[in-house]
C-alpha cells in the first residue's frame, strides 16, 4: 500500500512540477507549486518524518507561498507572451529530452546500484529536536542567509513596485 500512494503523490509532484514550468501565468504557477509542496509533504509522511511534513505544509506550502503570491501581484505579473519556436526545437525537443532522461536514470542506477533500499517508516531523525539542533548548529550560516535573500527579494520587489506606480 505504501509504494501505490507513494507512486500516486509521486506523479502529482511530478505533474504539478510540470505544470510550475509550462503556465503562462505566474499566480497559475505559484498554486501550482503549492501542489508540488503539498504532494512532498505527503512523501513524507509515508517516510515516517511527521515533523518535516508539518514544517513542509506550514512553512513553505502555506507562509512561503502566500509570499510568493503576495510578490506576485505586487509587482502585477500579467500573462507570460506566447513565443515562437524554431523549427529544430519542435522536431528535436522531446527526443533529446528521452535520451537526457535515459541517460541521467543510467548514470544513477550505476552510481547507487548497491545502495541501501528506502523502507517505509523507518526514518527516524525527523523529529524537532533532531532538526532544531541541526538548524542552529552545522545549518545556521544557511539558515540566516537564507532568511537576509528573502528579505532583500521583498524589498526588491516593493521598489520595483513603486517604481512602476511613479
């Protein structure tokens, strides 16, 4: 049952991930991220990594989006224009695309050929201790840069804004 609903979220990140890039709206996109954040969150409760779940939902799939959403209509993102396509991209795009997937899933299968297999539940290192000591000892230079690049993207964006409103 676990490897049918990690195959079924799988697909939805996938599907929605795909549907990040190829939306010619940018409000379209970022719901379509949410989707993408949400399927994760449930890839990791089928992980047994209940904490990252929540902190998936609450963090990125609900404050980091709404900002990102917020920054959106800030700076009123209209719909992307069409652009037009060489004759070489359409006839050559997806078969290059097949062999590039090919390729990389080769290169990983001979990489991580005898590595160990991932068991359903059997990750133990997802509760707030575990990650809260991790957070503000090896990971708090990135943590706080991190924090300063979204803040300056905020403000970047409320400057472009009023610029455009002048």
């Amino acid at each position: 049952m676990d490897a049918v609903l990690f195959l079924v979220f799988a697909a939805i990140a996938v599907a929605c991930g795909i549907s990040v890039v190829v939306q010619r709206h940018p409000i379209t996109s970022a719901i379509s991220l949410i989707g993408v954040m949400g399927a994760l969150a449930v890839l990791y409760l089928l992980l047994g990594a209940e904490f990252l779940a929540a902190v998936q939902v609450v963090v990125y799939a609900g404050a980091i989006m709404v900002l990102f959403i917020f920054v959106i209509m800030l700076l009123n993102a209209g719909v992307e224009p069409p652009g037009g396509r060489s004759w070489p991209v359409r006839l050559l795009g997806l078969p290059m695309l097949v062999i590039l997937v090919g390729l990389l899933s080769f290169v990983i299968r001979r990489v991580f050929a005898g590595g160990e297999e991932v068991r359903f539940g059997a990750f133990t290192k997802g509760g707030p201790r575990e990650i809260g000591r991790l957070l503000f000892t090896d990971y708090l230079l990135p943590f706080e840069v991190t924090s300063v690049l979204i803040l300056v993207a905020i403000l970047g964006a409320v400057v472009l804004a009023r610029k455009e409103i002048d």
